[in-house]
C-alpha cells in the first residue's frame, strides 16, 4: 500500500512529469501482467446469461513439467472435446479462485472478458505449454464457447497441487544483497534478493529506494521512497531478468483508483516524431539482463533490445531506463524523476541462504489474478510494442 507521503508527492510529481518529457505519455491500457494470461485481444464483453453444464466427457489435466534445451514448461492436456467445437483453456491459483466466492459464472465471465486468442483453441485433444506455475494449488479450467464466441455454459476442470523444486546453485547465486552503481543518482541503490520460486523468480526489494541516512535531503528532493513495493525478477540459464509487470492497484486520497505498473521506456532519436523517453506499456517484457562477471562478485545490468512502434514507425532500439509508474484518472506519471539509465553495474554486498518470501501483490483491487500464462521462450530477437502519442 501506498504511504500517505507518497500520495502527495504523487499530486505534485504530474506537474513534474510534463516538464521532464513525459507529457508524450498516454494510457494504453493494461495487457498482461506477470503471472496471468494476457488480457486484450481477444476481449468479449457482451456476454448473454447461460446456464452451467459440467461436461465429464471433457477432460483437462495437469501433465507435469517438460525441460528444454534452454527452458522448463509445464503442460496442460485436453482431450475429449468434438472438433467443430471452439474452447477458452484457462488456469488460476486457489488463492485468486478463491476471491471469486464460489461464483463459478462470475469466473467465467470475467476470464472470457479477459482472454487473448491465444487461450481459445478448436475441439481436439492437444498439449498446452505454459510458463512454470508457482508451487500450491492451481485449477485448470476448459470453457466451451459457440461461433461467436460467446460462453455457452459447458465447461469441464481439474485440480492440481505443483511442489517447488529444490534450488540449483547456479539459482542461489544470485540471493543476496548488491549495490546498484548508478552514477548520476546520487546514491547507490541496495537491492535485496530472495527466492520467490526455486530456479525461476526471484523477489527484488529496494529499487527506487535511497539510503536511510540521506532521507531528509532525498524527501526535500521530492524522491518517493518505493520501500512498500518489490519486484519479480525470472532467473533463465544463470542470468536473471527484470520485466515490465503490474505492482499493485490503490485508492487514492480524491477516491482515483491507481494502477502502480513497472515499465520501461526508450529515449527515441528518430527524426519522425518528437524526440525523448517514451513510455512502452506492454507488461511482461523483458526491460534487462543481470549477467555475472568473471569474479562471481560483479554483474552488470544491460538493456534488452525492443522495437517501438511509434505511430507505424519500427523504432529498434534498447531500454533506456526502467522505474516505477502510477496510471490513474486519465494520467500517468512516475514516481521519481531520477532512476538509473542502463547498463548499471551491480557489485555484491552479502551473499544469502535460501530464502523463501512466497506471497501474492496485495493492492486494494487485485485486478491480474496469477493465472497461467504460455510459455514463450526468449529466442534473443527483439520484442515489439506499439507507443501510442497523445
């Protein structure tokens, strides 16, 4: 939850944001966030009444967890539906199930509202690969839809528990404490590492944080202290990788709902539109790479490459920064105007145990249940993302 300070810098900070630039800025709206489906795409809204109809001819089932070359999935099998018939294939933690009170339609509704076509299938049996679920119960879910893809009531599930494995040491490598060397900033940011699921996420605490025995002058800087929130960063073969993801949601003081997003942004030197940082709002997106040194002690922080679109031009550039985001009442803007530009140089200050700090985003409106998402590897080629001007 946000802290009564920050929801005033947060009224003075949209002031500061138009001067530094980011009145090019503009909501886009939310597509997926880290954990869940994807949104967007394939959205149905006008949904007529059904009635529920459990069909035990139909089956879905958790079929374990696969190892690649280079990454790990697990699989979801469906068997059982005729071929003329269109289906949504849905998974989603207990914990996030369970908010819904039973309200099986409710369910549905809103994850046939939220779903990408990706997640709509034709009958027939196939295997579905999905990024590693966290360990705990999961449900699978299969939802039959008609020609306009409407839900039509029919719908079949499973239950499944998934264990978390035991951490590799090349995972462990990474728990700890480092320093973030970002010259420029004033200060070195501290962040803390512990393990949020073995040899696959990690817990990121301290990033837009500034040392407790500079509170006084950074306050009077209008620096938001982010000490409430954390990131998740994804371990993926001995490198670990930070991404665009949804925070959390919270109610402001004018009673504005805010959505608190961790994005990336390019600094664009075309000659076709206005130049400057631009925001890419796309969450998901790998933003940076955190790859050791040869001594095991240092790492550095390097930009993941990205194509912005910018009003149908193919931008290629690389991530110029990352940092925390409020969207909110029409308008977005970060919360602090310093953050440090890619690369950054990340030196270790203690290494850790394992350490587990398992627990779900807690906004006052969680509006990205920790679903399953499919699995797409990382080929190495640049991700694509539209910016859209005001």
């Amino acid at each position: 939850m946000i802290t009564a300070m920050k929801r005033i810098l947060l009224a003075a900070l949209a002031a500061v944001a138009v001067l530094a630039g980011c009145n090019k800025i503009e909501r886009m709206g939310r597509n997926s966030s880290s954990g869940t489906s994807g949104q967007g795409s394939g959205q149905q809204t006008d949904q007529t009444d059904f009635d529920l109809a459990f069909n035990s001819s139909w089956s879905v089932e958790y079929s374990g967890r696969e190892y690649g070359a280079t990454a790990a999935a697990d699989i979801i099998s469906v068997s059982g539906v005729p071929s003329n018939l269109k289906y949504l294939v849905s998974v989603i933690n207990r914990e996030n199930y369970a908010s819904y009170e039973g309200d099986l339609k409710a369910f549905m509704r809103q994850e046939r509202k939220d779903a990408a076509d990706d997640y709509i299938y034709s009958g027939g049996s196939r295997n579905i690969s999905f990024d590693v679920f966290r360990h705990g119960t999961w449900y699978a879910f299969v939802m039959g839809l008609d020609a306009e893809g409407k839900l039509t009531g029919e719908y079949t599930y499973s239950k499944f528990e998934v264990r978390e494995e035991v951490p590799t040491e090349e995972y462990k490598k990474w728990l700890g404490s480092w320093k973030v060397k970002a010259p420029g900033l004033g200060f070195d940011y501290t962040l803390t590492i512990t393990q949020q699921e073995a040899n696959y996420v990690y817990r990121v605490d301290g990033w837009e944080c500034y040392p407790k025995d500079r509170e006084s002058y950074w306050k009077g800087e209008g620096f938001v202290m982010m000490d409430q929130e954390y990131l998740e960063t994804f371990y993926d073969s001995g490198d670990m990788y930070f991404t665009s993801q949804y925070i959390q949601t919270y109610k402001e003081t004018n009673g504005t709902y805010v959505d608190e997003i961790f994005l990336g942004e390019v600094d664009y030197d075309g000659i076709l539109h206005p130049q400057g940082l631009y925001v890419l709002y796309d969450e998901g997106f790998d933003l940076a790479k955190a790859a050791f040194g040869n001594d095991g002690g240092t790492a550095t922080l390097s930009p993941c490459r990205v194509i912005a679109v910018i009003e149908g031009e193919d931008f290629p550039t690389s991530f110029y920064q990352m940092r925390y985001f409020a969207i909110g009442g029409g308008e977005t803007t970060y919360y602090n105007e310093k953050v440090p530009v890619l690369p950054i140089q990340m030196e270790r200050s203690s290494q850790a145990s394992q350490t587990s700090a398992v627990r779900l985003r807690s906004g006052l409106e969680s509006r990205s249940p920790m679903r399953g998402r499919l699995f797409r590897p990382r080929t190495g080629q640049p991700q694509r993302a539209s910016v859209r001007l005001r």
